[in-house]
C-alpha cells in the first residue's frame, strides 16, 4: 500500500511531524478515507527508507489527536467519525494553534490583514474548490 | 538496557598526532547512531579500535559486552562491518563467497542470496576483484545485511553508492531496524541519509566526541537566534548560559547560534526570533573546523 507522503529530509522540521502533516493533508484532500488502514510501521518505514521509530512517533501523534485509531493486531486506521475530538477539545486546539499565529505572525510584522490572507490561501491550498468559496 | 558498545578513555596516537583522544561512549541496544565529522575527525579509527582491528594506545574498548581486542569469535559473528574500502578478497568468486558467508554466520539470510544479484546488481559468477568499485561496495553490504547481525557497523557506506544503490540502503536499513533489539552505527557525510536512519547523533571533531545525543535533541536544542545588535549587547551574558556556537554580530541585527536553548532564561528569548537549523547547519556549527566554510 503506497499512500505517497512527501516528505524532505534537512528542511529543518522533523521528519515525524512532516509524516503527520502529510497524513493530515492527504486526509483533507481526500486522499485518505476514513476507516481506511494505513501502511504498517514497518511498511511505511521501509517505502520512505526511514527509522521505523521516526513512524511510530509520527502515529503516536497521529493517535494523541486522535485522526488515527490503533486495532490491536490489526494495525492503523484513518478515524471515522467526522469529529474526532469533542466540541471543548477542538475549539481549544485551533484556538492554541490561532494564538501562537497570531503572535508569531504580529512579532513579525504582519499585519491583521495580511496574517488573515495568509490563513485564507492556505486554507484554499488544502480545500477543494467549491467549499473554499462558499 | 544492555550497552553494544562500549569505550572508556579511549586514544589512539600515531607518533605525535592523536587520532583518538580519550572517548568515552556507551551505546545503548536499539539505537541507530550516525557518526559526524570532518575528514580526519577519527572516526574510522574509532570504529576499527571498537572492532578490534586496531590496536588502542590507551583506555578500553568493548563490543557486545566482550573485550574488542580479544573479541571471541560467537561475539565476532553477531556484528557486521562494512569498511569503507574494500576488505573482501578478490581471488573469490561471488558466489563462492556468498557460500562461505553461509557457513560461517549463524543468523545468515539465505533467502537473501537471490538479492545479491537481483537487488544489489552484482553478478554472482565475477570474481570479487573483477567487480567495479560501486560493485564491491554494493557486495559487501548486501553481504552485511544478510549476516542479520545484532550489531551492525558502516563506514562511509554512502560513498560509492549511485543514487538508486543509496535509496535501495535506506530500504534495507529501515527493514533491519524493525528489529529493536538491532543496532547500527554508521559514519557518514550525507546528512540526509542521518535524518532519515539516525535515532542518535555522535559528532566528533579533532579526536574528541563533541556531542553525543538523540537526533531529536539536537534538533530542538540548537536554536538561531536573531536579534537587536542592542539587545545583544545587554543580555550578552545571558546568552552564553546556553553556549555560544556561533556568533555574527553585525551593525543592527546579530545572529547567534545556542546549543542549548532550554538554558537560556526566559526573557533572554522574549525580543529575538529564533529559527531551527537544518542538520547540516547543525553538524558545521559544532565542529571547530567549521571557520573555513
């Protein structure tokens, strides 16, 4: 099973976290169904010629958030429900990850405006067309 | 955790000029270790001294528990080495050697004979002084790889090694290490190759071991720092508590490299801009010969 992550050894981030964002976008993009089972640790270490440790890292992160769900035996699975965390959680990550934005973005000198096109062309980057729009 | 490796004030001298100057290591079970320096640094006298290939001048070395010096041959053949020339004999035959590695090794993969020619490239009836150096090379790791050992060792094994060689490396490196209980020590100058392999970082520079620690240490610890030639200035002193490795200090903005950023105290970093490095950065950051570049 080739589930085709890009990933770019000496970019300065570490390549576990690239694994998970990979995952995570390929999700968004719909690459990735739910239910559907990942590429054994093992596997994907081998495909990406890779530590098997560097994914195993990369899916316990994935499982902390809880996108990915372990059956014993059976390997790793794409979530299925549509909302993995609870209302609480979620609203709390996406307000941690606004805020460090926002103060990352501001001590670098962007602007209100521009830190909010800067959100809005990555989100277009990751959604399809129609719903970007809407 | 059982230790594969082991050195304890470790030298080795050739007449005035230290290879190796008092190393101590311990290498865990488990752990795929890439070792870092500049040409010369030592480290392909360290690793024939842990192989028991050399002899040491001062200090102790073990492998797998046993003396290196006097390494028995059981222990001898739960580890692999490939050197970075060529050590096979050249009179054999591929196959013959192949055969010969079968009886001797008790872990030995035969089903990994057929990837000597299929995977690897290298044809089973040319004598091994026959084949091209890439040949040898590719040769001697499929044969290391097929030993299953506990312990595996490479020097330089990028080098040599066509793009397509490499990718098929990293393969087979990444299989080898599904095996927690199996360890891998590899010297090398791809720092990609670290990246993706390496559990753990060993630098060393001028003989010494300068930095031994977890990938992922290295990586969050090292920081750029940019900032205020002013405030520079002010919190010198603050910053040296994560020690400097690096320092440009220009008319307005002054850029310096911290090994440990978690030293730093809070409001040190408040007014900077930090950045992480890429590995390469790192490796020429902690190497003394590093001015050059």
């Amino acid at each position: 099973m080739n589930i085709q992550l890009h990933i770019n050894p000496n970019s300065g981030t570490p390549l576990y976290r690239q694994i998970a964002d990979e995952v995570k976008s390929a999700f968004l993009r719909g690459y990735l169904k739910p239910g559907q089972k990942l590429p054994s640790v093992r596997e994907l270490a081998s495909q990406l010629g890779i530590n098997p440790t560097t994914v195993v890292k990369a899916y316990d992160l994935l499982a902390n958030e809880r996108l990915l769900i372990r059956r014993q035996g059976k390997g790793a699975f794409v979530a299925d429900g549509q909302q993995p965390l609870l209302p609480g959680e979620r609203q709390e990550q996406v307000q941690e990850l606004a805020h460090r934005l926002a103060i990352e973005a501001l001590r670098l000198g962007f602007g209100p405006q521009e830190i909010l096109a800067e959100v809005q062309s990555e989100i277009q980057k990751l959604l399809p067309k129609k719903e970007s729009e809407s | 955790m059982k230790t594969v490796l082991q050195s304890n004030g470790l030298e080795r001298r050739f007449g005035d000029k230290t290879a190796v100057d008092r190393v101590d290591w311990q290498l865990p079970q488990g752990t795929a270790c890439a070792l870092l320096g500049p040409n010369g640094a030592g480290k392909s006298t360290l690793l024939r001294m842990l192989l028991g290939l050399t002899p040491v001048s001062a200090g102790e070395c073990r492998l797998l528990g046993a003396s290196s010096w006097t390494l028995p041959p059981e222990t001898r053949a739960r580890v692999a080495f490939v050197a970075e020339q060529n050590l096979l004999p050249s009179w054999m035959r591929v196959s013959e050697l192949m055969h010969f590695h079968r009886r001797l090794y008790p872990n030995w993969r035969q089903d990994r004979e057929k990837e000597i020619q299929t995977l690897w490239e290298v044809p089973l009836e040319s004598k091994v002084g026959q084949l091209s150096k890439g040949q040898q090379r590719r040769f001697a790791l499929a044969l290391a790889l097929a030993q299953d050992p506990e312990l595996l060792i490479l020097d330089e094994p990028g080098s040599g090694l066509d793009v397509a060689a490499r990718r098929l490396l990293l393969k087979q490196l990444a299989d080898f290490l599904s095996d927690p209980n199996r360890s891998l020590v590899f010297s090398t100058h791809i720092v990609t190759d670290v990246e993706r392999i390496a559990s753990h970082v060993a630098v060393m520079d001028q003989g010494t071991l300068v930095a031994f620690e977890p990938l992922e240490t290295l990586q969050e610890q090292i920081r750029r720092l940019r900032m205020p030639t002013e405030l520079w200035k002010q919190n010198k002193s603050q910053f040296e508590q994560g020690e400097i490795l690096k320092l440009d200090v220009g008319d307005l903005a002054t850029t310096v490299v911290i090994r440990n950023v978690t030293k730093l105290p809070q409001e040190a970093l408040s007014a900077t801009e930090s950045f992480s490095l890429p590995l390469e950065d790192i490796f020429l950051a902690m190497v003394r010969g590093s001015e050059r570049a």
